[in-house]
C-alpha cells in the first residue's frame, strides 16, 4: 500500500511592508545623521575661525518649496546662503549680520546661532532615534517571521517521514523482519553443515 504523503504546512506570507519600512527607516536615519553630522562640522568651523560680513536679504521663505536667502560678499567674491533662520519681521533688503568660517566661505551661520540651520538639527535630534527604533522593530519582526517559517519547515518534514513511516510499517516492516529472521536461519543452518 503506498502512503500518502503529507504536504508541509503553508507557512504565513510577511507583507512587503515590513521590507520598505525597515530600508526606508534606515534610510531615514543615515541621511539624518550625515545632516546632523555636516551641520555641527560647519559649525566646528566656523567657531574656530569666525570671519563676519554682512549679508543682505534678497527672497524670504514663502512656503511652497522656497527657502530664504541671503546674499554676501567674501574678498570680493559674491556668495549665497539659503535656508538661514531670519528674525520675525525681517524684509527684503534687509542687512543681516553674519559669521563665516575663515577657510570657508560657504559655512556660513547668522551672528550668535550656533549651528547654521538649527531646525535641521533638531529634526535630526528627534527623526534618527524615531528611524533606528523603527529599523529595528521591522528587522525583529523579519527575524521571528523567518524563525517562523523554519521551524514549520521543519515541522512539515517530520510530519511527513512520521507518516512515511507509519505507512510503511504494517506493509513492510513484517516483510523485512521476516527477511531478516531466514537470513538467520539459513546462516545458522549453514554453520550446522559447516560443523
């Protein structure tokens, strides 16, 4: 009689979801980093050495995608920075005063900030621990599901030798007993002629 084999248990499918956000999370979090990383190095900079100048307001941050800007002169040499945190109020045409670091005139702050654009900073404060504690939420979740499913795999192949087994035994196990009992017999009777 042949026994049916048993099929493994299907194993529970994780959403792609989790994938995206754990990549996306950690992402998130590189990119902040280097943010937070770049902003504090310029403001290394600039506190070394600071140079001021004046700059002079030439567009404000009207929402939509548009930063302010603020234009300035360096050894003659016209430089620009955007996304400055200007004072309520401020217009356009309006001096500002500024600190530049001595070896470079991009790095750039207002008068008595610390870092150049403060609020990046403090997204990155708040966002990088959001995104790692989010990344390693995701990754768990991948983990266990994985164990999940190696564990039901490993389930299934037992279940099905059990039942290979179990099949086999009230066919064939008498056969191979009983196969095994005669070839005693005729090697004992074979050493009783032998003697």
């Amino acid at each position: 009689m042949r026994s049916a084999t048993v099929p493994p248990p299907r194993a529970p499918r994780l959403g792609r979801g989790w994938y995206l956000t754990a990549v996306l999370s950690a992402v998130l979090a590189v990119g902040m980093c280097l943010l937070g990383w770049r902003q504090a190095d310029q403001a290394d900079r600039i506190g070394a050495h600071p140079v001021r100048a004046e700059g002079i307001v030439t567009q404000l941050n009207t929402g939509g995608g548009s930063y302010s800007t603020v234009s300035y002169r360096v050894s003659g040499q016209p430089h620009t920075a955007a996304a400055l945190p200007l004072a309520d109020g401020t217009k356009v045409g309006d001096a500002v005063c500024l600190e530049h670091a001595a070896d470079d005139a991009g790095a750039v702050r207002i008068c008595g900030d610390t870092y150049p654009q403060p609020f990046g900073v403090g997204l990155a404060r708040f966002s990088v621990p959001v995104a790692v504690i989010l990344f390693l939420v995701c990754v768990l979740r991948i983990r266990r599901h994985r164990r999940e499913v190696a564990v039901r795999a490993g389930t299934g192949r037992i279940a099905s030798t059990v039942a290979l087994a179990a099949g086999a035994l009230p066919d064939g196990m008498p056969a191979i007993t009983q196969g095994k009992r005669s070839r005693r017999k005729r090697r004992a009777g074979g050493r009783r002629a032998l003697h």
